[in-house]
C-alpha cells in the first residue's frame, strides 16, 4: 500500500515539474505577470511536496498520525487550489484579488514553516482553517464548482481530523485529489500554451501563403492595368482633340491650367472665344488674362484653388468685361505628380438672359395670377404644388381634395363645410405637359354668392311679377323698335277676356296717346277709350305707355286701367248731386219753414205768459174755469209746436251734417251708468225703476259725449213715458267681438196702444230719428222692435276703440240740468 501511495505521489510531482518546464519554456515568446506567478506557485508546490516527502522518509512512515505532516500536506494543497484557480480564470485580475491572493500565498508558506518545524501548533491551526475559509467566502463566485466542493471537503474533514484524530483516510483522499488536480492544471497547460499556439501558428502558415499567392496575382494585374492606361493614354488623345470641337460646337473651351497658373493650351476655340489671343502659340499667363478680361478675378482664382485642394470638381459663374457670362467647371487633373485643373469655360450669356427674362415672365405672371379673384391651383400626380389662395377652401378635408383634384371633376359642384354653410364652387381644367410631366390646371370659382343673387333675383322677378299680376292695372311689355309682345300681365288677360295675345290688336291702344319717358318726375297722361274684349262686349279704358330701358334696349310698358266701373260711379256720382242739391232745396225750405213758424210761436208763447202774468189773480180764483183752461191748453199747444219745430230743426242739420261734434275717446260704460243713476232720481214718481248691467267695467269708443247723451236720454225717455206704472227697464251693455252692445228693453210693461194712438206721435217719432242719426254719425247702429205683447227693445251698436293710451282717454261729467231738461221735453208732451 506504501509502494503504491509514493507511486502516486511521484506521478504528482512528475506532471507538476512538466507543467513548471512547459510555462517555464513559453515565457521566452510570451511573458507576462500571470506565467511568472504561475512558475512561483507551481515551484511552492514542488518544493512543499519534495520537503514532504523528506519528512516522511525521515520518520520511515507515509502514513502516520503526525498533525505537522498532515499540515504540511494540507498547506501544499491550498496552494494547489490557488494555482488551479489561477489556471481556470481567463479574466483579468483586478488589485484587490491580487492583494488578497499574495497574502494568501505569505500566509501559506508561514503555516508551511511552522508544520515543518513543529511549532506553534494551534496557531497553525487557526490560520489554516482561515484560510480554508477566507479563500471559499472570496472566491466562491469565481472558483469552479470542483474547487468549491474540494474546499467544502477539506473543511469537513479538517474538522473530523481535530475532532478524531484520524488522518489516514484523508491523506489517502488528498493524494487521489492531488493527482485529479494536477491531471487538470497539465490538461490547461497543454491547451493553453500547447495547443493553441501550434493552431496559431498554423493559421498564420496558411495567412502567409495565401498573401503570396495573391502577390502573384496582383503583379499580373499591374502589368495589365499598365497596359491598359496606355491603350487609355491613346483613346484620351483622342478624345481631347473630339472634345475641342465639340466645345467649339456649344460655345465651350477646355483651358488646363498646370501648378505655376500658366494657361498651356490655347485651342481654336480659346481664340474665338478671346479674339486677342488669336495670334498666341505659346503658354498664357493666367494673371494676365484673368486682368485683360475677367471681372470677377478673386472669384475665378479661389474656385482653381477649392478644386486642387478638396480634389472634386468646383462650378462657379463669372462675368468678363464685355458683358459675357460665362460658367465655369473646375476640375483636378493629375499627371506625373503635378497638379494641374482642367477649366471648363461655357458661353452662358444667352441663357442666363432668357432665364432672366423667364424668370421676370414668371414673376409677371405669378402676379397676374395671385390677382385673379379666384383659386387657381397647379396638380401633380395627385398633389398640389401650387395654391394661389384666393379661396378659403378646405383643402385638409380628404373628401373635398378629392373632388377637386379627380380629373373628372369640372363644372359646378355643391356641399356643407363644417360650420353648415352651403358653399358653391364652379371648377374648369386644363391639362399641358412640362418636363415630360403632365400637370393640371385648376381654376376653382366660388358662385356661392352669385347663386345667391340669382336666387334672390327670382324672387325678387317673382315677387315683382307677382306683384304685377296682383296689381288692379293691366300691364303690357312691348319691344319699342318692333312693337313685338313680350309680356303681359293675369289682369291683361282678365281686362280683355282672351286667352293668347296674337288676336289682340294693340295699336287701338297705344295709338294717339303720349308716350312718357319713365322720369319718376313726369306725370303720366291718360287717354279714356272704348274697346271691345274677346266677346265683341264693350270695355271702358284709360290707357298710357312709358318707355324704359332694360338690358340697354327700349321698351313700350302699357298701363291700361278697367274705368267701366269708375264712370258708373260718376254717372251715379252725377245722380246723388242732383238729388243732393235737390235735397237741399228741400230742406232749406223745411229749415225757412220752421224759422217762420218759430217766430210766430215764440210770440204766442210770449202773449201767452204776459196773459197769465196778468191775470193771476182770476186763475187763482177759479183755477178750473175756462179761462185758467184755455191758457193752460194755449201754453200746452205753444210748448209742442216750439218743440216741433226745434226738432225740425235739428233733424234737417243733421241730415245735411251740419252738426258740430267732438270725436273723442270715452268710456261708454260710465257714461251711460252715470245717465241711469240720474234718470232714475226722476222716474220714482211713476214707480218705473230702470236696471243697469254690463259684463265690463270699461269700454272705450269714439264720441261726441254730449251726442250720445241726448240720444240715450232721448230713448230711454220714449220708453219711460210709455212705460205702465211699477214697470222695469233693463239697460244692458254688453261686447261682441270689436263691437259693443247698448239695449233697452220693458218686457209686458210697455203701453204699445197708447204710443200709438198718441197725439204726440210724430214728435216722438222725429226724437227717434234724431238719436239714430246721432247713432249712425259714429258708425253705429240703432233699431227698435215692438209687439202687441206690450213689449219693446232698443238696440245700439258702436265700434269698440282697442290699443289705447291712457292719454288717449277723456272723461265726462254730464250736467244733472242737462238730463232733466232732456226727460222734461220728452215727458211733458
């Protein structure tokens, strides 16, 4: 068993001094930091294993129970583990690892010396359990999953060894795991400065080999490219002497221009172009022709520059001092190491004026269009590149851009925008070609206002003919030079009674009449006629023509009226006056009449009172003799024939509205309520009680107050001097629409035979007819219905007065005389 552990232990050392002489033999071609530690770590290892070994041998034992030994063994197994890890980390080590890696490494060879000279055994102890676990807590994350469970393992049985005192079985394991290890760093070594150096190495081989063939290849292509550039040295000859006259053609010149600024070939073109240097064979200083000729010299100068020094071809403009504009083209030249630029001079002069007179065309016509009052607008392929703006259209709604720009769109188009405005658009397009591109032409008219207009004009042209059609004249429209009809109007046709114009003579109509000029200011004369319409039945006419002018041409306007109607009145007119002036004849003689019976009335009335003043005393005496009798029915008979004929009287001004009154608004309720309240003060002696009743308070009509007073006293005192004793008089007023109603009614209480076999009949009769003409003066009406039922009802009717101001409205206080000397004329008859 011994044999074979230092079998096993030789093995190890062996591949440890193969893995220190391989590291040790590449740090010849590749040194560095990591291969001299490594060499350091791997000559500790050895040196620990062979002092080992030595101390075995000197005890005669491998195995033993010797804590030192076992230390020892443990120590060379720590540093294993670093070198191992050294070995597996391909990373770069920061300083911190490299600080705690060396302390480990000092550490290591301390505990080593104190296991080897047996001293200081606990503090051995201490510090390899330190270092067991110091190195697994820092490198835990780093170390392979072998190394952390290695380590694990020395831990446990590191403790099993303190707690048992057993080592045999761990030293056994410790060999079997130095030897997998050592198998591990030689398998790294070989890989690492073995194997891929020989495959490097075989790369670069097959690198080197490669280049040379293609060295080979690129020789013979020097050799063909050199070939080639003299075939194009020749083909370039030629094409110079073609360019010279084709530059000739175009009005172009090459100029090449070498590193001093010398012009060294002046061809035929040059010459022409620069009549001065017609007679020049040899090189031309490019100072003297820039001052002989060019402007812009600093300009011509600084593009030669700009083109050697940025190596590409420089495009500038210059003007020469006849006027002549030239573009010139520099470009870099290079032959035989020297920097020469080859000038490309062409003749520009006439573009550059037709491009300016283009460009002022242009600017002209923009103007032109952006002054156009409507949209004009440039498509292409579907986009617009051109907007006049004139039109506030828009064109962000997809749909209406559309419409616009679809090809088929032209004339008049209608839609709401999003305020719900209607907008009406009038759209025209034309299509022409630039640049082999077709573009279109689109010119957007907004009609919205104008088909306003013409929506307003045809109401307004229906307006107006319906407003002639409704008109009481007949219009008829002529043309002034051919007399052609045009128009006439529904009241032509109705005047005439024809359906169509062709069988209407007109120049019975406008023949023999003045024709006025239409001047607002002339009056328009008339001419009466008699014609016969469509029947053959004769029509009355008063016809004129006026001439105006429409759409600058004259035309004949007919204005003919339908008089049939007016000379019937006229001739009725005619009629009333004679029966009026007839009237009048009559009535001045019942007016003569009554004045000359009044005189002779007012003095039987006089003689009568003087008689009774005088003798009074012998009508006190005999009061019912004949003579108190016959003054009394002498003043009786006087009384009625004064008020006969003051009734005559009245009636007669009436008739010939000769009666002075007030129309003024007054409330007709408290009026005629006022009238009741004091006519019944004086009806109580009969017992006759009049009711007033009215369904408003307040009810204005235009008056005379003092009129309308005498005709309802004068009513109302027909009735109650008729009236049986205990009788009652419903005075009632009620409203009908814009009307109001006045009634006075005695139902079955009213003396019907006695009113009509009174002697006094007529004069009641002429009070009635006093108070209906007051009545009808107003407007009103007035009617009396009696039966032989006893009964009797008065009527009146007046117009109500509505919208009125309280300024508008009167109020009358009636005199309490006036009311009874109106009850006493009618009651005392």
């Amino acid at each position: 068993m011994n044999g074979f552990i230092v079998n096993l232990n030789t093995l190890t050392i062996s591949l440890f001094l193969c893995v220190f002489f391989i590291i040790l033999s590449s740090i010849g071609t590749r040194r560095s930091k990591k291969n001299i530690i490594q060499l350091v770590l791997i000559g500790t290892i050895l040196t620990m294993k062979i002092c080992y070994y030595l101390k075995k041998i000197a005890t005669n034992t491998i195995i033993a129970n010797d804590y030192n030994l076992f230390y020892m063994f443990l120590v060379g197994d720590i540093i294993v583990l670093i070198l191992f890890y050294l070995m597996s980390d391909d990373e770069k080590l920061s300083l911190y690892r490299k600080i705690v890696l060396l302390i480990n490494y000092g550490i290591c060879i301390f505990s080593f010396c104190l296991s080897l000279n047996n001293v200081y055994t606990n503090l051995n102890n201490f510090m390899i359990i330190s270092l067991i676990i110091g190195n697994i807590c820092l490198f835990y994350s780093k170390y392979p999953k072998v190394i952390q469970t290695i380590s694990l393992y020395y831990i446990i049985n590191f403790i099993l060894v303190l707690q048992s005192h057993v080592i045999n079985w761990l030293i056994y394991s410790n060999i079997i795991l130095d030897l997998l290890i050592v198998l591990l760093i030689f398998f790294k070594t070989y890989i690492i400065y073995i194997e891929q150096p020989n495959i490097k190495y075989s790369k670069t081989e097959s690198s080197l080999n490669r280049s040379a063939i293609n060295m080979k290849l690129y020789d013979e292509r020097l050799n063909n490219y050199r070939m080639v550039n003299k075939i194009l040295q020749e083909d370039y000859d030629l094409k110079e002497k073609n360019l010279h006259i084709l530059l000739g053609q175009f009005k172009k010149s090459a100029l090449l221009i070498d590193e001093d600024n010398y012009i060294i070939n002046n061809d035929v073109v040059f010459k022409t172009m620069f009549n001065s240097y017609k007679d020049y064979h040899t090189a031309i200083k490019l100072d003297d022709f820039l001052n002989d000729n060019m402007i812009e010299k600093e300009k011509f100068l600084q593009s030669i520059e700009d083109a050697r020094y940025y190596s590409e071809s420089v495009i500038t403009e210059v003007t020469i001092k006849d006027g002549r504009i030239f573009e010139c083209v520099f470009s870099l030249y290079d032959e035989y190491e020297s920097s020469k630029v080859i000038c490309i001079l062409s003749d520009i002069t006439y573009e550059k004026k037709m491009a300016l007179k283009i460009q002022e065309n242009d600017v002209k016509y923009k103007k032109i269009v952006e002054n156009i009052p409507y949209s004009i607008i440039l498509e292409k392929n579907k986009e617009i590149i051109y907007n006049n703006n004139k039109l506030d259209i828009d064109l962000d709604n997809s749909d209406i851009k559309n419409i616009i720009l679809n090809s088929a769109t032209k004339g008049e188009i209608n839609y709401i925008d999003d305020e719900s405005k209607e907008i009406s658009l009038f759209i025209d397009r034309i299509k022409f070609v630039e640049d082999n591109e077709e573009i279109s032409l689109i010119e957007i008219k907004d009609i919205s206002n104008y088909k306003k207009l013409l929506n307003k004009l045809e109401m307004s042209t229906n307006q107006y003919k319906t407003l002639i059609d409704t008109i009481p004249e007949a219009i008829c429209v002529l043309d002034y030079e051919s007399k052609e009809f045009e128009y006439a109007n529904d009241t032509f046709f109705e005047l005439f009674k024809i359906q169509d114009i062709e069988n209407m003579d007109l120049d019975e109509i406008y023949n023999d009449i003045a024709i006025s000029s239409g001047n607002i200011n002339e009056n328009i004369k008339y001419i009466r006629k008699t014609l016969k319409d469509g029947y053959g039945g004769l029509i009355n006419i008063e016809s004129s023509v006026v001439l105006i002018n429409i759409n600058k041409s004259t035309k004949m306007v007919l204005i003919i009226r339908d008089i049939t109607e007016e000379i019937k009145v006229e001739s009725m007119k005619k009629e009333i006056l004679e029966s009026e002036i007839i009237n009048k004849d009559k009535d001045d003689f019942f007016i003569n009449m009554s004045h000359e019976l009044l005189t002779p009335a007012n003095l039987l009335h006089s003689s009568n009172q003087f008689i009774e003043r005088n003798c009074k005393d012998i009508i006190k005496r005999e009061p019912d003799g004949e003579f108190a009798n016959s003054i009394s029915v002498m003043k009786k008979h006087v009384e009625v024939l004064i008020t006969l004929i003051n009734k005559i009287m009245e009636l007669s001004k009436l008739e010939e509205d000769n009666h002075n009154e007030s129309n003024e608004i007054y409330d007709i309720v408290s009026l005629c309520e006022d009238i009741v309240t004091q006519l019944n003060k004086y009806t109580d002696y009969k017992n006759i009680n009049i009711v007033f009743d009215t369904d408003e308070e307040e009810i204005y009509t235009k008056l005379d107050p003092d009129d309308m007073t005498k005709a309802i006293l004068t009513l109302l005192s027909v009735v109650v001097k008729n009236s049986r004793i205990k009788s009652t008089i419903d005075f009632n007023i009620k409203t009908k629409v814009d009307k109001v109603i006045i009634t006075i009614e005695n139902f079955k209480r009213y003396n019907y035979e006695q009113y009509l076999d009174n002697y006094e009949e007529k004069i009641l009769n002429l009070s009635m007819s006093i108070a209906k003409l007051i009545v009808n003066k107003y407007k009103g009406k007035m009617d009396m219905k009696t039966n032989k039922d006893d009964c009797i009802l008065i009527e009146m009717e007046l117009n109500i007065e509505k919208n009125i101001n309280d300024n508008e409205k009167t109020i009358k206080v009636i005199d309490e005389n006036f009311i009874y000397n109106e009850y006493k004329k009618i009651c005392d008859l």
